[in-house]
C-alpha cells in the first residue's frame, strides 16, 4: 500500500491516539487485521497497515526465567514475568514511599525500556517514577497524547461557565472531530490503494 502524504501522516499520528479501544478494533475489522493487543500495539498494527512505523510492544522478548520470592531492588522488570501485581505494588511503596500508585507514564517507561532492550531494574524504575512524578506535580506534561490533549482542552476552558457536564460533552465532541478525522485519512487511503 502507498505510503500517507507526511500532512496525511502528522494528522493520522497526532488523531489516532483519541481513539479507545473498542474503535480501533473496529477500524482493525474493517482492514481485515488481528484485534487483540493492548491499544499501542492496535495502534502499531494499524500505522503498520498503511506503511508507516508502529509505536508496538509487539518484538518485546518473552523468555526469562521467573522472579523468585521477594522482589529486591536490584531484580529486574523482565517482559513476560512482571505484572502490576501486589508483589511488585508493596516493592514499589517500599522504596517510593506510601504516595506510589501504577500510573501509564510509568508502564509506558517500562514499554519504552523493552523494546530497547535495556530491562530496568525496580530501583531504575523507582528514580525515573519519583522524577516524572515531581516534574508533573510541578506543572509537566503527561506521555499520553491523549492526556495531553484532554488536559490542554480542560485548561483551555478553566475558569469558563461550563459545566462539568458539558465540558464532558465538549471533550467529547472534540474525540469525535479527531475519531471522524482518522477514518476519514484511513478510509480513504484504503479507496486510493484498491482503485490502482
């Protein structure tokens, strides 16, 4: 299939990331493509489709050996094997302190480690958590493009008359825009490609 325009592509990248779950599964249907998969991998093998270079967890390694008893500082977040289970949740308190939840940046972090190859260890991880953490409680961005854009949009309207409820229905509105702007670029891609 003949690759995006690089205008087509920057709106495709930046778009796609307002989608959920369930709506790039539709879009995966339509294309005749496997469903299953987190929504970065959706997404990777979406861009895939149309020749374009996936964000996907899809090469991450998946044989190590087994944690053993108490997860130490030292061990290593190994694909496969680690999970946001109790055990490494006590770890993780243990050394952060008691403020510490699972949150996307730090998944996303741990994902980003894998497909390098450079596996963390919980004390790697514990520092890169407590600095994001710091650097977003004093007014940082977020690694989600869609949380960045929710927040952009949310801070754009503070201070407005608007009800949660309708700001609700605003954000949602705004979704939709960039939902119908997807499908619009995928679709007719698609048209393009089966028309020569």
């Amino acid at each position: 299939m003949p690759k995006l325009s690089l205008k087509l592509e920057k709106e495709l990248r930046e778009s796609i990331y307002y989608l959920n779950v369930s709506e790039l599964r539709s879009i995966l249907n339509f294309l005749e493509l496997p469903t299953p998969g987190n929504k970065r991998t959706l997404i990777g093998r979406i861009l895939l489709h149309f020749n374009l270079a996936p964000d996907s967890d899809e090469d991450v390694p998946k044989k190590f050996e087994k944690y053993q008893g108490e997860l130490s500082p030292d061990i290593y977040i190994l694909p496969g094997f680690y999970s946001n289970g109790s055990l490494a949740r006590a770890r993780f308190k243990k050394i952060i302190g008691p403020h510490f939840s699972f949150t996307s940046y730090g998944m996303n972090w741990i994902r980003r480690k894998w497909l390098a190859k450079d596996y963390p260890t919980f004390d790697e991880f514990a520092e890169y958590w407590v600095s994001e953490f710091e650097r977003r409680r004093s007014g940082g961005g977020y690694d989600s493009a869609k949380t960045n854009a929710r927040v952009r949009f949310f801070r754009k309207h503070k201070g407005s008359n608007f009800s949660a409820h309708m700001l609700e229905k605003m954000w949602q509105a705004e979704r939709d825009t960039h939902k119908t702007r997807v499908q619009t670029i995928l679709f007719d891609k698609l048209k393009a490609s089966k028309g020569k």
